[in-house]
C-alpha cells in the first residue's frame, strides 16, 4: 500500500515540468521532503533534473551509467540516502549548454 502522501515519480516529474513551463517557482526543500544538502541554492532530485533537462528520468540514469551524452555528459550526481540529487543550477547550466550545442549542429547541417 503506498502511503497517501506519496506521489509516484511519473506524478513527480508531471507536477514539476508544469511548474517550469509556468515560469512560476518550483517548490524545493523539505517542503518536498528532501533533506538539508550542501551548499546554497536549490537542489533536485531525478524527477525534478528531468523536468529541468527535459528528458525521461530514464534517460538520465542510462546517461549517468555510460558517461553520456558523448559531447557534454551530463552533470555528475550527489548520493544521499541511496538518491541522486544535483544542484538545480548545474543542471540548468547543462540543459542550456546542451541546447546551444544542439542547435550549433542544427545550423551547421541546414
């Protein structure tokens, strides 16, 4: 029986990909029963590197397995509690390298 506060992942990533597309502030923190990390700033669990990547939290782990993708891999993780977590401005940083490189390509192939 899953516990009546509990959201599955798939939910997880629904919720915080509308949050992004809104552009309103994503909740964070122990609101979302993450614990304290290190440093300043927000972090994400996978759900939320996935909303703010905009891939399947799938991708990121076969990513996180095989060093990929091969041009700018994707950032490395912070275990805690047997969970990955990032710092929400890394992956961010990422994302938007990632899609300048992508549409590089894109114009060097028209």
């Amino acid at each position: 029986m899953e516990h009546a506060g509990t959201a599955s992942l798939k939910e997880q990533l629904a919720e915080l990909a509308g949050v992004l597309r809104s552009g309103s502030p994503a909740p964070a923190g122990r609101l979302l029963g993450l614990p304290e990390l290190p440093g300043d700033g927000l972090w994400v669990d996978i759900a939320g590197a996935a909303a703010v990547a905009g891939v399947a939290p799938k991708t990121i782990t076969s990513w996180l397995a095989r060093r990929a993708p091969k041009r700018r891999p994707f950032p490395a993780a912070h275990r805690l509690l047997y969970r990955l977590y990032w710092p929400l401005a890394a992956v961010q940083e990422w994302r938007d390298a990632h899609d300048q490189a992508a549409a590089g390509e894109a114009k060097n192939g028209d």
